[in-house]
C-alpha cells in the first residue's frame, strides 16, 4: 500500500466553494472528493480521442465572374439605390 502523503495545493475561492458545497450535498469528506475529482479527471485524461477523418472540400469551378468585383461595396450601393427608386416610383 502506497503511503498517503500531506500536501498543500492552492484552489481558486470560487472552485473550493463548488467542493465544499459538493462534499456538504454528499456528506463526504473535502479529501475523498478530491480524490476522486483528480483521479476522474487523470483518467479522462489518459484516454486518447478518436483520430476524426480530415474534411475535405470538393472544388467545383464556378465560370469566369460577369463583373469584377473590385468595387462590390458601390455596386451594392447603385443596386440598392436603384431598388429604392423602384419603390417610391410604384407608391406614386
């Protein structure tokens, strides 16, 4: 059997709140709970994720552009101001 070893470790006030608040919910001691966090969290530390297949993108060719989009930001604008007119000319 492994000795148990004293330690001292600083934990956030917030964090030892959530512990103390836990270990009062389950009536358990601040150490067991802790122990049990650390080990839970070294083992889903250990366990490798699975390799995810790498997405690809298929390519397809969309034709040589009708306008150059240089000035995309003032064709918008000519577009939406001639919609504009269009509008008050119907409400007339």
């Amino acid at each position: 059997m492994i000795p148990r070893m004293r330690t001292t470790i600083r934990l956030d006030d917030d964090l030892i709140d959530q512990i103390r608040a836990q270990a009062r919910k389950e009536k358990a001691s601040l150490t067991r709970l802790l122990n049990r966090a650390v080990r839970a969290g070294l083992q889903a530390g250990s366990t490798h994720p699975r390799e995810q297949s790498i997405y690809r993108e298929q390519v397809h060719s969309m034709g040589v552009p009708r306008l150059t989009l240089d000035k995309a930001h003032s064709l918008a604008a000519k577009l939406e101001d001639e919609r504009i007119v269009r509008r008050l000319e119907a409400q007339e």
